[in-house]
C-alpha cells in the first residue's frame, strides 16, 4: 500500500506540472507573444518559470519527501550503489548523466527549472534549497537559455507561418 500512496503522489505531482508547463508553453507563451511582442513574452515567462522553479524546490524541501526519489539516487551514487530504475525520472537521469552535467542540467529544466536544483546540489538527504556551488547561476543560466529557445523556435514558427500566409 505504500508503494502505491508513491506512485499515486509521483503521478499526482508529474501531471500538475505537465498541466502548468503545457498551459505556459502552449497556450500562455504564444498569447503573449502575439499581444506584447517577443520581449515581454520572453521576459513574463522567464519570471514565470523563475517562480515555479523556486516554488518546486521550496515545497520538495518543506515536505523533506524524497516522493521524486532524487535523493535515493544520489545517495546511491555516492556510495556507489546499483541503482534500480523503475521511476521514469531517475532512468532518464541515469540516461544522461553519463553525457554531462550540462546536458543533464538543460533537459531536467525542461521539465521543470526545480529539477536541476534537486541534482545539482551538494549532499543528498539535506532539503537546504539553493545551497550548493553555483545552483542559482545554473538555476537561471538554464531558463534563460530554454526560454530564448523556444522563443526563437515560435518566431520561426510565426515568421514560417506568415510566409505561407502570403504565398496562399
């Protein structure tokens, strides 16, 4: 029973933020863009993101739950431990983490800014938010970059758009 009360959490939490992350870049993102501009929508969803990223990071440490089992794994990596991957998340950590911190780091934002935070800072089992050696350089480097990139991906989606448009 308690394994299902973990998978039932992680599912619960998984579909909120797919929800929040879908509605920003799907329906939010492109509004913006097309009622102020490139720029503002650029700068509303970099503050956006920056929120819910710092948001994630301080409700996974006031909770002190491991329900993403990002601690397990790192603590299992520590002492180098088999690791079992039956959670989604940690077979796509183990996946990439072989590739690179920065690879890692940018993916993991891509799902949520929070994520990169959770691996990236020292210790496992600690729940200290943003401690660690550059977790807010990293932190922000990493939503401005996603961001930047999926603005110039709907530009050229718009422009692409356009140009049909006037072809037709």
């Amino acid at each position: 029973m308690k394994r299902r009360n973990k998978v039932v959490r992680f599912g619960s939490i998984f579909l909120l933020n797919l929800t929040v992350k879908e509605i920003i870049d799907i329906g939010l993102t492109p509004f913006l863009i097309i009622k102020y501009g490139y720029t503002i929508s650029l700068i509303l969803t970099i503050i956006i993101y920056l929120l819910i990223g710092v948001l994630s990071v301080v409700l996974y440490d006031q909770y002190k739950k491991d329900f993403l089992l990002i601690e397990a794994l790192k603590r299992k990596l520590a002492n180098n431990e088999e690791i079992s991957a039956s959670n989604k998340l940690i077979c796509f950590i183990i996946r990439w983490i072989h590739k690179g911190k920065f690879v890692l780091g940018i993916l993991s934002s891509f799902k949520n800014p929070g994520l990169l935070v959770l691996l990236y800072r020292d210790g496992f089992d600690l729940y200290n938010g943003f401690t660690g050696k550059n977790i807010w350089w990293s932190f922000l480097r990493n939503i401005f970059l996603i961001q930047i990139y999926y603005h110039l991906f709907l530009y050229t989606g718009f422009s692409l758009w356009e140009y049909l448009h006037e072809l037709l």
